[in-house]
C-alpha cells in the first residue's frame, strides 16, 4: 500500500518543482519541519492579537498611575465654565486607566487664542495636560484670526459636554414689546432695542447677524457688564431684549421664563427648532438665500462644540485613545450627571472626538466669500 503522508496534498504541489520519484527523508524531514513552523507562525499571530490590547493598557496604567493630569481652563475660578471643568475632572479621573489626579489651572488672561497658542506649542505632549477650549477657539483659527498659532485639525479632541442639542440661542423680548414673531421685525414697523455685551461677545455677534444677514430691525445697545445687567434693563425697560441661551434663561432667570415675561421670536445653533419652541422658526428657516444660510450654518459652529477638551497634538495613540474613551465613558457617569443636575446644568449632549473632526472639516469648506462676510459682520460688531 502506498504510504502517503498526511501532507500529501501539500507535497504534490511542490512535487513538479522537485520533480517525480520517490521522496527522500530528507524531503519529508523539511516538509514536517515547514508544517510546524507555519503553525507555530499561526500560533504567535494569534497570541499577539489576543494579548496586544492588554499590553497597552497595561502600558497607560502605569503611566498615569500615581501622576497628576494638569487641566487648563481659560476662564476665571467660579464662572459657569469653570465649575463645569472641576466637575469633568473629578470624574473624568476615575475613567483614566491608572486614576491619575486632576488639577485645573485657571488661566483666564490667555484668552481663547491664548491657551489654544499653549496647548499648541508649549503644554508637554505625553498626555499629562488637557484643557477646557473656549467654543471660538477653533472657529477663529478656521477665520484666519491674526494671532492663531494653531492647526485645530491637530489637536487630540476628547469630545464636547455640550452639542446644544437640548439648549437654543434665541433673539428675546419683553412679552409687552408690540413684535409678537420675527416676522414683525422683518420689513414691519416694529424695532427692537437689544442689550449687548460689546465688542466681538457671542450676544453681539448674533444681534448683528439678525439685523444684517436676516433683516430684523434691530438696534444693539452695547456696554452692558454681562446678562444679568442687561436682564435689569429690560425689566426697567431701557432695552427691550437679548440674545441669549435657554440654559442660561433657566439658570438665571428661570422667574422671567417659567413666568412667560418674555417672548422668543429667532432661535440660533440648531438644525431643527427646540422642542419647547415649536413655534418659533430657527435663523436657518428664514435665511433669504443659499449664502445666507451657509453664513448662519458657520457661524452656529462653536454651538455645535459648545464645551470642548483637547489635548497637545502628538501625545502617544495608546494614552490618546484612553483619554477619548474615559471622556465619553465620564459623559454617560451617573455621578457625573447627578453633580450637572445640581447645579442646573441642562445641556448634556455629548459628542466625541470624532464628531468634532467631522464638524471642523464641514467649517473648513466654507467657501472664503461666506468666512469674509461673516468677518466683516463679527468686525462692525467691535
């Protein structure tokens, strides 16, 4: 009987190469040989995929163990999003393989340039500084503000607390002011008097976007010392409005909400119109053409990151990764969203790093004439 080996079907193909006859011992020796090798091959491929991930885990544990994490916020202590950023890094801390500590150092003087320029250029790139980025920060970079020093594109984005899908930025007035809906400012006789923070503010920005980009006869009253100063003047009826966030309507004047004092006619920084405003169209809607709307849509950009964190560019991928992971795991932390509820934090819409990505490239394709109108409304708003 033939004595075949159970490689024969392997043999056979390699048989013509060697040419036909009766196979030395040596052939078969090599041809065993060869046999375990490739499975020994197959072997140590399999360990490797089976054991990689842990070793990198291990790998980011025992870098941050026992280490501090510096967290820079670009704001004075005691604000809104200074608060919000101690409450990301107590919890944020518990997600990091090796429960690092986090300090946060305010450095309200750099400005949303200033620490974005840090964090580019200066901040260490091992994965031991993170940092509260101002909404702007990467819209004006994309503007081609003067002093940027940065490529937002390269930075390591951890995600957004906040993507404005539960809040609006919305055109208010006192429920007695004679303009019942944007329509009535749009070619009426109505006008309304909004209270401004000034130069460059959000509030400003968006008042002027109305009243230039969607025709509402508007006229802004700069100055004011922030909202609350301007909420007074319109309860004194030195100003009939503001442009403001629901969140910071039901924060802070929750009485003058709840208490239907006044009257939402345009809401900002969302696609759709809030659920709690069915009624009252979104910029979008009443945009007159196509580059009106493109102009609104990238204006509402910083809405859409409205509570970014960042890291260096160039930290190592493995600590990258676990940074994005322990920031997406904190959002969805029932600690973590307990401690929002506490302090009426109402717009816990996370995003992550990727998303912010994708929204970034979206901005950078707007063409240069929308970015230079848009330019020249932020302007005339200083």
């Amino acid at each position: 009987m033939d004595q075949r080996s159970p490689w024969g079907s392997l043999t056979d193909q390699v048989e013509p190469m060697i040419g036909r006859g009766e196979k030395s011992w040596p052939w078969i020796i090599a041809m065993r040989f060869l046999t375990h090798l490739i499975g020994m091959c197959l072997g140590l491929a399999l360990a490797c995929v089976t054991f990689v991930a842990p070793i990198h885990a291990d790998e980011v544990e025992n870098f941050y163990r026992g280490k501090n994490i510096d967290l820079l916020v670009g704001y004075a202590p005691g604000g809104l999003n200074d608060t919000l950023s101690r409450i990301v890094g107590r919890h944020l801390s518990k997600k990091i393989p090796g429960n690092p500590n986090i300090i946060v150092r305010n450095m309200s003087s750099a400005g949303p340039i200033g620490i974005a320029n840090h964090m580019y250029h200066a901040a260490d790139k091992d994965g031991s500084v993170i940092a509260s980025l101002d909404r702007t920060g990467a819209q004006l970079a994309i503007r081609g503000e003067l002093h940027v020093r940065f490529d937002p594109m390269k930075f390591v984005w951890l995600g957004s607390v906040a993507s404005f899908e539960q809040d609006a930025y919305l055109v208010l007035v006192n429920s007695t002011h004679p303009a019942k809906s944007a329509a009535d400012l749009i070619g009426g006789s109505a006008k309304a008097l909004i209270g401004s923070v000034g130069a460059g503010s959000t509030n400003q920005v968006f008042a002027m976007l109305a009243r230039d980009a969607l025709k509402l006869n508007i006229e802004t009253i700069r100055g004011y010392r922030g909202t609350g100063p301007i909420f007074l003047a319109m309860q004194s009826q030195e100003v009939d409005g503001i442009v403001t966030g629901i969140s910071t309507m039901m924060t802070t004047q929750g009485n003058l909400w709840n208490g239907g004092k006044v009257r939402s006619l345009v809401q900002f920084g969302r696609a759709t119109r809030h659920r709690s405003l069915p009624d009252v169209p979104t910029g979008r809607e009443l945009a007159p053409d196509a580059d009106t709307l493109a102009l609104i849509e990238f204006a509402e950009l910083p809405f859409a990151m409205s509570r970014p964190f960042i890291t260096p560019p160039n930290i190592p991928g493995d600590r990258a990764k676990a940074l994005q992971v322990a920031f997406m795991a904190t959002m969805v932390d029932q600690d973590f969203i307990a401690e929002l509820e506490r302090i009426n934090f109402d717009d816990l819409s996370p995003i992550d790093g990727a998303a912010i990505i994708e929204l970034l490239q979206r901005a950078m394709r707007t063409p240069k004439s929308i970015i230079d109108r848009y330019n020249q409304i932020e302007k005339a708003s200083g």
